[in-house]
C-alpha cells in the first residue's frame, strides 16, 4: 500500500487525481482550504492546511507520517490564473499570485525535505513559462521559480532520496480556467493553438501526476514535465 498527501485537492486537476489514487491500494491524506467533502472515501483522511503557511504546511506532512509511518508521494496543486498587462496588476494581486502558486510550492518543498525520505515530490508548473504570450508576466514569474526550485532541491535533498519535480500543463479544463474555457470565441483560439486541437482535461495531468508519483519511476527527478497538446514545442504551417 501505497500513502500520499495531496495539498489543493477541490480543484479539476485534484479531483481527478483523488478519483485516481483514491484506491484500495493507497491511503491518502488530503490538505484542504475550506473543503471536507471527501471524508467518505475509503482509505482516505481530510485535515485543513495553509498551503501558504510554512507551519502550516509542515504540521500536515507531520500528520501523515503520524497516520501512515511512511509517505511515498507529495503532490502541491494550488494555483491561480490572472492574466492582466504588468502596469495593471495591484500590489495586493502580485503578493496574492506569488503567495498561492510560489509560496505554496516552497511550503511544500520544504516540509518535505525537513521530513521526508525516499519519496517523490510533485509541483505544479504551466506550460507558457516556455513560451512568451500577451498578459502571462505574473503567472510565468511564479511558475519558473518552481521549475528552476526542483532542479535546486533533487540535488539538496539527494541524500535522502527525494525525487522533486514538476509537471507543466497547457490550457486545461478546470473551474480556474473557467474564465477562457467558458468564453466561446476564447476557447476556440485556445483550441487552435494546441496542435491536437484540443484543450487538455484533468486526467491529462492526473496521469503525468501518477507517473512521476509511482516508485518504479524513481531515476527521474529535477524535471519538468510539460503536459501541453504541443502548445510549447510546435506550429502549424499552412501551404
């Protein structure tokens, strides 16, 4: 049997990794915010966690060892999207940003580290961080300070046989992405820029999540792993 601590579990992605992990084969400890929905599910226990919170963070990483004695995988899913011109983004919003989806990260990272062994840690990056797309300045600041974290920690936290990735999606369909997804014409262009035509689902990530998560997976580490329906890395060329 498999133990896992899964940070952010309410949201599209988190749902869908629960419905995946959540298994008679594996126990899962999951951090919420505001959600005990999933107290039900068997082999699974809920407990509140600041995912902001470095104490917070690390009280929950404690939990599950006091619960399980051994935790195979961490996975950080908070996140947030705001796409605005630089000049017009507040204070207040940056602070936010960099709070939920870097700080957050951090949290989790060193928790883990301070805790944990021989276990496979998995954070949460986005695709555009390779790219240079109108409006994405706060959210690609924030999600290339977890890339280049990962890369940092698996050689820190070698000694300990701590894996540390990250898994970097495209336009995903999830309640935060609600915004583009739900605008026709704005899903439409999404489509196009994705070379399958397509945008991805939450089990697209789920099952990258699940791959780097899976202990005969355990030469990988330091990656980032984009997940994108060819968003970053092709372009069509028309005759």
């Amino acid at each position: 049997m498999k133990n896992f601590i899964i940070i952010g579990s309410s949201g599209g992605i988190g749902n869908q990794l629960v419905a995946d992990l959540g298994n008679t084969e594996n126990q899962l400890l999951l951090g919420y915010h505001s959600d005990k929905s999933r107290n039900h599910l068997p082999n699974t226990i809920s407990a509140p966690v600041e995912a902001q919170s470095f104490s917070s963070v690390e009280a929950l990483v404690e939990l599950g060892l006091n619960e399980f004695g051994k935790i195979d995988g961490v996975v950080n899913l908070p996140g947030s999207v705001l796409l605005k011109p630089p000049h017009l983004i507040s204070e207040i919003e940056f602070n936010q940003t960099i709070e939920i989806n870097l700080k957050s990260a951090f949290a989790t990272l060193r928790a883990c580290g301070k805790l944990l062994s021989d276990s496979s840690i998995v954070l949460m990056s986005t695709a555009v961080t390779a790219l240079g797309l109108k409006n994405h300045e706060l959210i690609v600041a924030a999600k290339a300070g977890i890339e280049a974290m990962v890369r940092s920690a698996s050689v820190s936290y070698s000694r300990k046989s701590l894996r540390f990735n990250a898994v970097a999606p495209g336009l995903v369909d999830t309640p935060l992405t609600k915004n583009i997804t739900g605008n026709e014409f704005a899903l439409e262009v999404s489509k196009k820029m994705h070379i399958i035509k397509r945008i991805g689902t939450a089990a697209d990530i789920s099952n990258m999540i699940k791959f780097l998560l899976n202990s005969e997976n355990n030469w990988i580490t330091g990656q980032t792993f984009t997940v994108d329906g060819g968003l970053s890395s092709t372009k069509e060329t028309y005759k």
